[in-house]
C-alpha cells in the first residue's frame, strides 16, 4: 500500500522516464553544481518538487534557467539520478506548456 | 542385535488415537482386522497408554523374543512418549532406524475433506504404504570420521584474536596466521573505541593474556596461508612465512638494535592504500608521518614480541644491529618457511580495508588538496596528540578550531561502496568527543546524510548533539582549496534550509568506508568461496552466518561485513564455537546419506554438478563418491542420477517405489483425482501439516510423502507414480532464494523439460505434474493451490493408467 501511494506522488515524473523517485534528497548534486546558489533553488530542491508532485513549481524554478548542462549533478550523484536530463526535460515542458 | 540375514521383516504395528480422531471417522476395527493380515505384520494393535510400564514391557518383550523385529508407530505421540518408545527399543535392541513414525491424522484422516468411506479406504492405503516402507528398512549406525583438534585461524585481528582465545581456551591448539609482522589488525591502529573511549591496546593486551599464557598457540606472523585442502576434520594448510630476520628464541626485545639502526623510514600504515597518503599541496599541508627505523617492534602491535628487520630498508651491507644485539638474535640469512598444518577446521578473520579515498579526490580532494585526510588518519593524529607528540608532522592541537567531518564518504554511493559501512558515524562521533576532550574550543561540523547510530549508540549521538560548538549539517559538500591561508575550503547546501553554507576548516576528515580486505580476497582464491556481491564472505546469512560454502571453514568479524568491535567478537565466537565440532577428535556423521551404487552408475557426472555442496569427489576408478563431513544429506544427488544409482540411506529409491506402488488409487471414486505429494520437510511439509492441524479443509485427494528437499525428487520416480496411475504429482519446494539447501528447488524445477520428454514418451501428459514454491506458513495457500491443481486435473481426465 504504501509503494502505490508513494508511486503516485511521483506520478507526473513517469512522463520523463526518470527515477527522481531515487533520489535520497542528499545535496551533493547542489553541493557540486556551480550555479546551484545563485537563484533561491538548487537542483536537489527541483527534484524535490518533482518528489512532492508540484509539476508547477518545478518547472517554473528560476534554476532551470541557469543550469548550463555541465553533466557533473548526474556523474556524481550517489542514487544514479540524472539529474542533468531531467532538468533538461523540465526546461522543455517549460517552453512547451507555460 | 537382531540379526538381519535373509530372514523375512516381521512388522509390530500400533495405532495410538487417544481423542479417537480417527475412529470417530473410520471403522478403525475393521481397519485393524485387514491390517493385521497383512503379511510379514505380526502384531497389529491400538495402544491405549504408551508411556506406561506395562505397555513398554510388552513391546520390549515382542522384540527380544523376536516376535518383531521392526515397529511402525501410527498416531500422534507427544515428544516424551517418543522419546520414552525410542529408548525402549533402543534398549532392547533395536536400531533406531527400523522404527518408523506414521501419522494419519497429519495425511487428514478424521481432519479432512472426504466421506466415511474415502477417508477409510485412505487410511488403509497409508498404512500399506508404511508397511511397504517399513519391510525394506534396514538398521543403520552412524559413521565416525577421525578429525584433528587443531585449528587454524587466518588473521590477527581482534577477531581472528577473540576466535583463538575461545579455541585456546576450549583445550584445541590453534595456529595464529597473520600476514603483517605483528597482531592487532586494524583496531591496532584507532586512537579510542566507542562508546567508552577506552584505549585499543586495553582490549588488546586483555585478550591476548589468553594467548600469552597458553602452549597451544603458534603465531605464524608474515605469513599467508598458500593452501587448504582436504576437507573438514582432516585440513592441510600450507602457510608460506616470510622471514623475520631474529631469533625468537633469543631476542628479549630490549631494543638495542634501534638505536644503531641508521635508516628512518615513514611508516606506509597499513591503514591506507595510496602510496603517498599524506599528501602535500604546495609545500604546505597536514602530514602526518610516522617513522620507523629499519628493524622494530613488531607491527600493529608488538605481539609476537620478537623484533622484525624490514630487509627492504636496509641499506646495503649494513649489519649493524645484527653486531649490536647483545644476545646475537638477529640472524639476517633467514629464509622463508613453507609449512603444512594438519587442521579440523579454520576460522577465516581477515577483516577489512578501508575503502581508497583517493577515488573521491574529485570532490573532496583527498590527495589533491591539503588539510583533507581519512577517519583513520584521524585516529592516528589523535593518537599521536593524546600522545603529546610534539614534531613537525602533527599539527599542534591548538590550530584544530575548526574542524570538519563528512559521513558516507564512498558509502552508499552506487559508484563507489554501495552499502552503509555501518560504524562510521559512531566512529566521527567517538572523535568528536575525543577531540574536544584534548580541545574544548574546537568547533565541529558534520555534514551527513543520516546519523545511524544504532541501539545504544544513539546515547553517543545524544551526548555529542549537548556538546557546545558541534553543528550537524545535513547535505554533501564540496571541498575547494581555499584562499586563506593553512585551512581548507567547504560549501554545501543545507537540505533542511535549502541555504549554501560555506565554510574554512582547519581539517576536513573524511568518514571513509570499508570495504573487503585484500587478504580476505586473496584467501576467497586460495579456498575458492564464493563471496557475496559486496565481495564479503556469505553463509546462509540469515541462520548461519559463520558458514562458508566449504564445511569446516569458517568466518568471523569484518570479513563477513562491516561491524563494530563488539559485533566482530561476537561474529569471531560463532565461528570459534561452530569450529570446535570438528575439533573434537572425531566427526560423528549421521547414517542417512547417500550411496552409489557402481554398478549402475555410468559417471555422467550430473550428481557431482547438481550437489549444492560441491562434496563429491571421483574415488579412484573415477566414479562419483561424496564427502560424508560436507554432505548435508539433501537427496539432489539421489533427485538427479538419471540412472537411479544413488540412494540415501533410510529413503532409498527402492524404498520409495515401494511406497509409490502400494498407493491404491482406487482410494476415492473415478471421478476424484489422486495426487502424490513430495514435500521437502523444511517448508512445504511443515505447511501441510499445519494447514491439518489447523482445520483448513486439506483435499482428501492428496497422499504427501516428506523428502530433505524438493531437489531429492526423482524423474523417474515421478513417472513410476504416475505409470501406476496416480493422477497426479505435486512437488512443494522452499521460494527461491530460502532453500535450505541452497537451489534444491530451483534444480527439480531444471529437470522439468527432461521429465516433460519422458512423459510425453509414455503418453502420460506432462501437465500432470506440478511444482510450486510453499513457505511456511503458506497453509492457506497450499490448501488453495492443491484444489485448483485437483480441479485442473479433473479436467484433463484420470489417467489412462489408473486401475
């Protein structure tokens, strides 16, 4: 029971194929990534939107409009998370939708 | 003793039904009539009162007089009267294996489905069945194996240590094989243990006060065991033991030979893997050096006490401690020693090692960037400050105002160790604490994932939270060289506040993992065990965790997995206490294993793939033999020989075909399938006789027969069911994965596709056989999947075969 409801929050991100799910929320990629600081949102507190099923609010954080795709989120991020492809994914559901 | 030769069985058979379960739902005299003209039944009664006097003379007396020579008990006994049955007989003679326990309230007989007349009909045909068994038993007396009551332990650590003080004090001798030059391993090396603070060489010098004071032990320092063959009881350990350049028996450890000693050489501690630990950035940087001269004490510890010469560092030609020793202990020409050691068992400590940081130098600059050392590093430069060690390698304890911890440091990352190395966050806690015991002022931070201190370590965890200037911050930094100057610098995010916290530190300790040692590896080579997937050694984790895939070796401490110091004694005692079985001078093997028949046998080599165990050898003809100290008497040797060659003792094929053809399937009407069931006795029988006893409506169609494992079940035995028209055959093994016996289930459910051709080839339809996973506790299900399976079967028709 509790798998399906926890699934259920993530739902939307089965649209992207990623495992945001995954994520333990550690920081390390906010830690590593160089503009994580400069806007109020760092990645992990994207992924953590998508976590709480706020499609919204992830894909209107100011951070997508700063990260520059350098890849290093996704290369050290401890849980596999690719985080670098799901910022690109919500960068372009974005331009898409809003 | 009665005597065997070809004289004809003579069956004693009593039926116990106190609550007249079973005569309430059957005419049970009539029963009894029939039975008791069974031939080769002599005596065919129901017993009122088996524990009493009177009854157990009676039976005493049938046997000695030999009216009987061979009993079947039908009913349920309590374990007392068992036990009081068993010895009676035992005392008058009878093996213990021609007495047979039946019980047809456990088939469902008065508890199941099933008219008057059914249920009779299927008490009647139990009981042929267990005659049928019983004519062909035979008695059967254990075997014993010599074993030597010598143990090796390989690696000195505190569990290898804690392993040969339980041995040593048990009265075995023990051979110590430690490959540095000294015990101790890595708990030689920290500064303090949690949670009492206390001292290493404490527990150290305590348990080797046992090893001091015994004559049993030998320490076999720089050595590596090369080799163990044989098999448990009767090991052959070749250790190679590289030279230690002195005299055990002459060197008094007075240590003259250091002082002329001219070389100085930093002490590579074992600790660390990277060749250059201590790295330096720029000229400026921690280092924390230990040296040593070129002949010392031994390493971690001084125990063996003898001094050892580190030939390598020697300068060429030198010898002057050899002319300085003052009782000429010193003898530079010694050479390696090859050495075999006859052993019962061996204990594998081989510990850890800590996981190389250097692979994390990318984000937390280890060996790039200065002031960033490892947890163990960290213990040596609290050692060393404790210590009051004043040089110009360890920082002063009053430039310490600042420092850092990161947890999961290489730990429950996918691309590095992906378990938790479970003691290091009670570990940072511990230096927390001792740290600011030797500096107050000290601020520290620690950046974690989670705190798991488990149990009573959360005390630990409580007591450093109160401590003034410990700030826990919860997100994974990264380190940066810093523009100041002599510190290090460290941004993360703090998760909870979603805010970048940046700081300097004066030091940055790494909490690095564990992972397995390479010594344990090398010895997984040397003895070809297997290891998990985390590259430690595995037992039957859950229930036997100090066992190893070859009986007679076993495993202690960190080599199975990371643990404290508390839990790495307690796991070193266990395989201690499960290796003084084989110590004991002999191994006493239980009867019921299997036999080849060479006769039959045709070397196809199947039983030697299929046994879980790896315990056959080829004898010197080249046929198949299993080693009875590895056997676990399963039955897939027996399950698998396509030839029927190989019988287990006191459940041999003959005895099975037997049972299977006094099955009368006439029991129930043409309509009602018959169904054989082989149910291995760890889950699936277990299952059945509770979904009886609890009053679930077992199907009358199903006869069970209890096997070790559903592994032990033979194609042809199938077919021979099923040719003499059973309907059909049901197989009830463990879930995968919790085998008993390891892929016992996994391996009849391989056999299908052959068994599927020889059905096919006898137009017998292979889906009357049918093999299911049953735990336990599956009762309800068991009683589900059988009345589906009986439903499927009354669709496909009876069998052609069936009378």
């Amino acid at each position: 029971m509790t798998v399906q409801i926890e699934k259920q929050m993530s739902g939307n991100c089965k649209d992207m194929e990623h495992d945001s799910y995954s994520c333990v929320q550690c920081g390390y990629c906010s830690s590593c990534c160089e503009v994580s600081f400069i806007s109020k949102d760092s990645p992990r507190k994207v992924i953590r939107y998508l976590q709480r099923n706020d499609m919204e609010g992830a894909v209107m954080s100011p951070f997508l409009m700063l990260c520059k795709q350098c890849q290093t989120c996704s290369l050290i991020c401890p849980q596999n998370v690719d985080i670098a492809q799901i910022m690109r994914e919500l960068v372009l559901n974005r331009f898409l939708t809003y | 003793m009665i005597s065997m030769e070809k004289i004809a069985p003579k069956i004693g058979l009593y039926i116990y039904d106190p609550a007249e379960t079973i005569a309430g739902s059957i005419d049970l005299q009539a029963v009894l009539e029939k039975c008791a003209k069974i031939r080769q039944v002599e005596i065919c009664e129901t017993v009122s009162e088996p524990a009493s006097e009177t009854f157990l003379d009676s039976v005493k007396d049938a046997v000695t007089s030999a009216q009987i020579d061979r009993v079947i008990w039908a009913g349920r006994f309590t374990s007392h009267q068992r036990k009081l049955l068993e010895s009676s007989l035992t005392e008058a003679g009878l093996n213990q294996y021609l007495c047979e326990w039946c019980d047809l309230e456990l088939q469902g007989i008065g508890k199941s489905s099933g008219s008057a007349k059914e249920q009779q009909n299927k008490a009647m045909t139990l009981i042929k069945m267990a005659v049928a068994r019983v004519k062909l038993l035979m008695p059967l007396t254990p075997q014993e194996i010599p074993s030597s009551d010598t143990a090796v332990v390989v690696g000195g650590g505190i569990s290898g240590l804690h392993a040969a003080a339980s041995l040593l004090e048990r009265g075995k001798e023990v051979h110590l094989v430690e490959r540095q030059s000294g015990v101790g391993g890595k708990v030689a090396l920290l500064s303090r243990f949690y949670p009492l603070q206390c001292d290493p060489h404490c527990g150290l010098e305590y348990v080797l006060k046992t090893l001091r004071k015994s004559d049993r032990l030998t320490v076999h320092a720089l050595s590596r065991p090369l080799a163990v063959e044989g098999t448990a009881g009767n090991f052959s350990v070749t250790v190679l033991s590289q030279p230690r350049y002195v005299d055990a028996e002459r060197c008094n450890g007075c240590g003259h030979c250091t002082e002329v000693c001219p070389v100085d050489q930093p002490v590579i501690l074992d600790a660390v893997q990277d060749e250059k630990p201590f790295r330096q950035t720029n000229g400026i940087g921690v280092m924390i050096k230990e040296t040593r001269k070129a002949v010392h004490q031994a390493i971690p510890y001084a125990f063996p006490e003898t001094y050892v010469v580190d030939r390598h560092a020697c300068p060429p030609d030198c010898r002057k401690c050899e002319k300085a020793c003052p009782t000429q202990a010193i003898d530079l020409d010694q050479q390696p020693v090859e050495k075999a050691i006859t052993a019962g068992a061996v204990v594998a400590a081989t510990g850890w090692d800590p996981y190389p940081l250097s692979k994390l130098s990318d984000y937390l600059g280890y060996g790039n960037i200065a002031y960033v050392i490892g947890n163990l590093e960290m213990e040596q430069l609290l050692r060393r400050i404790t210590r009051g060690v004043t040089d110009l390698t360890t920082p002063p304890v009053n430039s310490l105002n600042n420092v850092g911890f990161v947890q999961c440091a290489g730990s429950r990352n996918t691309q590095h160790l992906s378990y938790c190395s479970s003691v290091c966050c009670s570990a940072t806690l511990k230096q927390i604490q001792q740290l600011k015991s030797l500096r107050l002022e000290a601020k520290c931070v620690v950046f974690y994932q989670d705190i798991r201190c488990n149990g009573f370590e959360e005390d630990l965890y409580r007591q450093v939270k109160e401590l003034d200037g410990v700030l826990f911050v919860r997100g994974f930094p990264k380190v940066k060289t810093s523009e100041a100057e002599n510190c290090v610098s460290v941004i993360a995010e703090d998760t909870f506040s979603g805010r970048k916290v940046e700081i300097d530190l004066d030091l940055l300790v790494l909490a690095g993992g564990m992972q397995p040692s390479e010594a344990g590896s090398e010895f997984a080579d040397v003895t070809g065990l297997p290891l998990n997937p985390h590259g430690f050694f595995t037992g039957h984790y859950q229930c036997y965790p100090e066992e190893s895939q070859r009986t007679g070796i076993f495993t202690g401490g960190c080599a199975r997995g990371p643990m404290n110091v508390s839990q790495s004694i307690e796991s070193a005692s266990r395989g201690a206490i499960k290796a003084l079985d084989f110590l004991e001078g002999s191994i006493t093997i239980k009867p019921t294993f299997p036999v080849v028949d060479k006769t039959k046998c045709d070397e196809c080599k199947r039983c030697v793939e299929e046994c879980p165990y790896a315990c056959y050898y080829f004898d010197a003809k080249g046929f198949p033999e299993p080693d009875l100290t590895k056997c676990r008497q399963c039955g897939n040797c027996m399950g698998v020989c396509p030839v029927g060659a190989i019988s287990i003792n006191h459940l041999t094929v003959k005895q099975l075909a037997a049972q299977i053809e006094m099955l009368e399937t006439s029991f129930l009407d043409e309509d009602s399938p018959i169904v054989l069931a082989f149910l291995c006795e760890n889950d699936a029988y277990i299952a059945a006789t509770s979904a009886i006893d609890s009053g679930l409506n077992f199907p009358i169609n199903v006869i069970y027969l209890q096997v070790p494992c559903a592994g032990a079940v033979n194609n042809a035995m199938v077919a021979d069911a099923l040719s003499l028209g059973v309907d059909g055959v049901f197989i009830g093994g463990c879930q995968d994965g919790q085998c008993h016996y390891i892929k016992g289930n996994v391996q009849v459910r391989k056999r299908s596709g052959d068994l599927r051709d020889k059905l096919t080839s006898m137009m017998i339809e292979p889906e009357r056989v049918r093999s299911e996973s049953i735990e336990i506790q599956d009762t309800e299900r068991l009683v589900q999947v059988l009345n589906e399976y009986i439903n499927d079967l009354k669709e496909l028709g009876p069998n052609p075969f069936k009378i």
